[in-house]
C-alpha cells in the first residue's frame, strides 16, 4: 500500500489528522502489509523506517537529464545547470521535460537558464516546483508558525552556506520563537542541517531568496547585525570571541559582494550576475544604503580573516576600482595587501602597500603612513630587500616619535630587529627587541607580544643560546595559546621543530611538526611552510626520495598561491636534493636510519590526515 505525497494528510495541524494518523499507524502494525508513504513531512508513525532521499551523485543526475531530454550529445554547460540545481531529482527531471518539450538546442537552454532560473520548472502536465514549494508553504504546519516564518526561509535561501544554529539568537533577537521555527522548516523539508548550517537544495534557496530585498525588513536587519559583529576589535581583548568568522567567511564575503556591487555601480553593478541575483541586485540598487558601511565593513572582514582564516577573496577588483579619494579606499586596500602578505604573495602585496601609502602621504594622515612604512619593511624583508626595509622601519620609528604613539613605536623596533637580525648584527637586534616588548607588554596587545618573543627567540637561536631561543617560543607559545592564534601558533611550533630537529631531539621535533600542521589545515601558504619543512628534515637524514616528493608538493601549493620567494627557496632545496639523492651515504647513516623509523610512520599518518 503507497501513500504518495502524504504530506497534506500527515501535517498534525491539518483537519482530522489525529484519525488519519491512527489509521496509518494501525496499517504500519499489520504484518501482511507493506506501507510505502512518500513525504516531504517527516511525521510518520515512529514504527516505520524512514529512508531520506538524497540528491543525485553527478553522473546518476547526467544519466536522468539526457534520458529525458534526447536533443543532444553531452555538454559542459548542461553539467554546470545540473550543479547549480544542486542535482536535484525532481528539478532535474522538470528541466530535462521543458528543454525536450520545446526541442532546445543546447545553447538555447543555457540562455534560457540564465534568463528564468527556476521559472524554468514547469511542463504542459501543471507539474512545478514552485507549486510542490508552495504546498509546503500553504500546509498548516507552515501557516502556524506565523508571518516571520518565510521573511525566516527567504534569508536562510540568501546565504550560500544557510545560517549557522549557534549563530541565531545574535542574528535574529526579533524573532523570539526562532528555533522552533526552525526545528519546523526541517521537520517540513523546506531545511535540513548541514554540520552546523540550516540550509536548503539549490532549487528551493532559488525560488524563495527575495527579489525584492525592500519587501525583507529581516534581511537588512541580518545585514546590519554581520557588519556590527565585524567592528569588533581582533588583535585586542576578545581576540577567541571573533574566531566565528573562520565558520561563516562564505556568507560574510558573499554579502558584501552584492552590497559592494551596488555601491560600486547602482545602474548595472550587477549585470555579471545570472538569472536570479540580477533582479535581486537591481532590487538592491534602489535600497539608500550607506556606502561608507559597507566599505568599512569590507575592511572589517579582511582584517577578521587575516588573524583567523587568511586567504585571498573575491573583493580585490571591487577594492582596486574605487576612486581614490574614496575614504574608505586605503583601509580597504591595506588589508587586502595584508592578506596578500598572508599567503606569501610578497610582489601583489608591495603594489598595493605602495598605491596605498601614496594615498595616505596625499591625505596627510601620518599614523596610516607610518602603519603602512612598517608593512612594507616586513615585506621587503621577506623579499630580501633589507636596506629598503631597514629606512622603512627606521621612517616609521620617527613618525610615531613625533605622535607619541608608543605602541606604534614597539611595532617599529620590533620590525628594525627582524632586519638587523637578518643583516647578522644579533646584539643590535636584541637590544630593539626588547625594546619592542617593553613598549607593547605595556600596551596589552598579546598578538604582537607573542611576535615580539619570537623575533627574540628567533635571534638567540642565531647567537647560539638555544635554551634561551626555547624560553622565549614557550613564552610565545603560552599567549598564542591562551587566545587560540592560529598563524602564530603554526609559526612558534615550525621554529621549535627546526631548533630541536638541529638538537638530534627527533621525537619532540616531530610532535612539533604535527601540532604545526593541525594549524595549517585551513591555510595552504601554512601547509607549504610544512611540507618544505619535513622536506628539509628528510634530506639532512639523507632520505632524499621522500624528500624530493615534500619539496614538490610545497613548490606547487607555493606557485598557486603567487609565493615566488617562498617557490624559488624551495626549488633551490629540490636542486641540492637532487645533486645529493646519487652521492654514497656517509658512514652510520644507517644509524639514523633506524632512529627514524618512528617518525617515518608518523609522516606518513599525518600525510594521509591533510
């Protein structure tokens, strides 16, 4: 016995349901019966076994689209339709009907895909999705919930990733029932949970995001709520509580991607978008928005995911393209250079710093100029340009001199001994150091506290007092810990593993590397950094195949992401590998061989965890 789209008999609230749900329990008890019930519902008596329905794998969903459409031979566009419907069955077969239907070329159903979306979805048989959607919302269950119900859905369908379910109390502080309601949408299908994230299929985050985001007083108040939680402060107290952005950085860059568009080009910022977002975009251009908002909260978010997650975004033409005397240009170009930076990418990273530091000069804002000088010295060290650094820090110094400002002092005598360090003047290095740690230790500012202990831990290392070196990256490692700095936290077990790999202290410089490498899991410049690493450890223990694959892998992750230095430093290694793999070994090598028989199963066991 099938009961076929039980959904309108089952719903709890719907008129005689409590005798229409007895009845189907009694038949569910019936041991020479077998009951099928399909339901978008999942309230179904508890002694049924409930099966979900998942979405096509990729090859299933092309199979099902070309039985159906037969116009053609497989092509690249119809596969790229079939993701965006996130390889849903039913709209599958809706779209395959109406392109076979209509005998649509391939090129014609591209272009009508881009023009209706999931208009799309009907045939001559009144078979729709938009019709089984608004079943759903018309069901009692739904209607029960009340009018901030599907202002609720239509945000949920406008973020990619959904809305986080630890996130909903600060999201939505209006909406006093709003878990219940979300309970609700997954007991009626409209959402499931996807690890944290309510989220929705492709084709229903499609027909119910607003196209009017206007007629969505929600929306805008969950707009205004993301860009208030990114003005907090990151490198000051609360530094853990702003780590939510590693989790919701999809949504947040997708949300200024549209508000930026509109900003940067009212009139058509957004005709690059398909199908849907261009009626959403245009219904946006007409919204008042507050340009300055936006672009603040633009630098906001740079600044969030260069301490927590750094990767490049999307965001870089919008920033590049704002005129220049745009106030919120040299913030927002800063902090894209940062995130350059982040990722190795030192060239990218002194073009912007330089477009920027011109800006500042033009405006006469010398706090900025003096910020900007000692970005650049960092860089220009990376880069090995060490003399330009130097009159960069040494420019800075003075500026902050003259305003008084003692932490920006500390970042400049901390940036003088990386470089004074780098030019081998070690007690000149250590004399700014301290320097450096007495002013910030004074100012509370722990992230750039645990960078000032290992610039310090760095230079003993250089003078030879390793006990020392290890008292200072402890040091480091106790405030990088304390406030979860991921980045940080790669870096002082990177610098521990090599100090103790040269001690012949294998077993604790290993464990160094692992812990180094759960940091990186989110930050591929990071994992190069590892990979080069234990590519440099397995060539001292002359294990020079294993070593060329690490030097490799780190040479392709390094030449993706733009990191030349850190890419040209790597193929030197790779070439002194090679040089060495055919030479004899020395006498008792065969000794360390078998020492690091250990760490050879641990290198292999974290090689297949990343």
């Amino acid at each position: 016995m099938v009961l076929d789209n039980a959904e309108s008999i089952l719903d709890p609230l719907g008129s005689s349901a409590q005798e229409i749900y007895a009845a189907v329990e009694e038949l569910s008890h019936f041991s020479n019966i077998c009951l099928c019930i399909t339901s978008r519902i999942s309230t179904v008596p508890p002694d049924c076994e409930v099966l979900d329905i998942p979405t096509l794998s990729v090859e299933p969903a092309r199979d099902v689209f070309y039985r159906i459409y037969k116009n053609g031979e497989r092509h690249d566009h119809i596969g790229n339709i079939l993701e965006q419907l996130g390889f849903h069955p039913l709209s599958i077969t809706l779209l395959a009907t109406v392109a076979h239907h209509n005998r649509w070329n391939t090129g014609q159903l591209t272009r009508e895909w881009d023009k209706q979306r999931t208009g799309l979805l009907h045939t001559q048989y009144s078979k729709s999705l938009a019709v089984t959607i608004e079943l759903s919302l018309s069901s009692p269950m739904f209607q029960e919930l009340g009018s901030d119900a599907k202002a609720l859905l239509g945000v949920i369908a406008f973020f990619p990733q959904g809305v986080d379910k630890k996130n909903l109390d600060w999201l939505f502080p209006t909406i006093p029932n709003r878990t219940n309601i979300i309970d609700k949408f997954c007991i009626l299908s409209l959402t499931y949970q996807s690890d944290e994230f309510i989220t929705m299929l492709a084709p229903l985050r499609d027909h119910l995001c607003p196209k009017d985001p206007k007629s969505s007083p929600l929306l805008c108040k969950t707009k205004q709520c993301y860009f208030s939680r990114l003005s907090a402060q990151v490198d000051g107290p609360g530094f853990e509580e702003t780590c939510w952005i590693a989790s919701e950085d999809v949504n947040v860059e997708y949300l200024l991607d549209v508000f930026t568009s509109i900003d940067a080009n009212p009139s058509n910022g957004w005709s690059t978008y398909p199908g849907f977002m261009k009626h959403l975009l245009g219904a946006f251009a007409s919204v008042d928005t507050d340009s300055g908002n936006v672009w603040d909260a633009c630098a906001d978010f740079m600044r969030h995911i260069y301490h927590h997650k750094p990767h490049l975004i999307t965001l870089g033409p919008k920033i590049e393209g704002l005129p220049d005397s745009h106030h919120s240009k040299p913030e927002c170009l800063f902090w894209l250079s940062q995130l350059f930076h982040s990722v190795g990418n030192g060239v990218e990273c002194v073009r912007l710093l330089t477009h920027t530091l011109k800006l500042c000069r033009e405006q006469g804002d010398d706090f900025q100029v003096a910020q900007i000088l000692v970005s650049l010295s960092n860089v220009n060290h990376l880069l090995d340009h060490l003399e330009e650094g130097t009159q960069q820090a040494e420019e800075a110094l003075e500026i902050y001199k003259e305003l008084k400002n003692e932490f920006g002092q500390g970042t400049s005598f901390q940036q003088l001994a990386v470089l004074l360090s780098a030019n081998h003047q070690l007690d000149a290095a250590e004399e700014a150091a301290s320097q450096a740690l007495n002013l910030l230790s004074s100012k509370g500012n722990q992230f750039d506290v645990c960078q000032c202990y290992r610039v310090l831990g760095g230079i003993c290392r250089s003078k030879g007092n390793t006990e020392m070196a290890v008292s200072h990256f402890e040091a480091a490692l106790v405030i990088a810990s304390s406030f979860n700095m991921h980045s940080q936290l790669f870096w002082i077990h990177h610098s521990l593993a090599s100090l103790l790999f040269c001690q012949s202290k294998f077993d604790n410089a290993y464990a160094h590397i692992e812990c180094a490498k759960s940091r990186a899991v989110n930050n591929a410049y990071l994992l190069g950094h590892a990979m080069e690493q234990q590519a440099r450890f397995l060539y001292h223990q002359h294990r020079f195949e294993e070593a060329g694959s690490e030097a490799m892998c780190a040479i392709g992750v390094f030449e993706k992401l733009g990191a030349t230095k850190d890419m040209e430093d790597c193929r030197k290694l790779l070439q002194e590998i090679k040089a060495r793999a055919d030479q004899p070994l020395p006498p008792g090598n065969q000794v360390m061989m078998v020492s690091s028989l250990n760490w050879l199963c641990l290198s292999c066991l974290l090689t297949l965890l990343c």
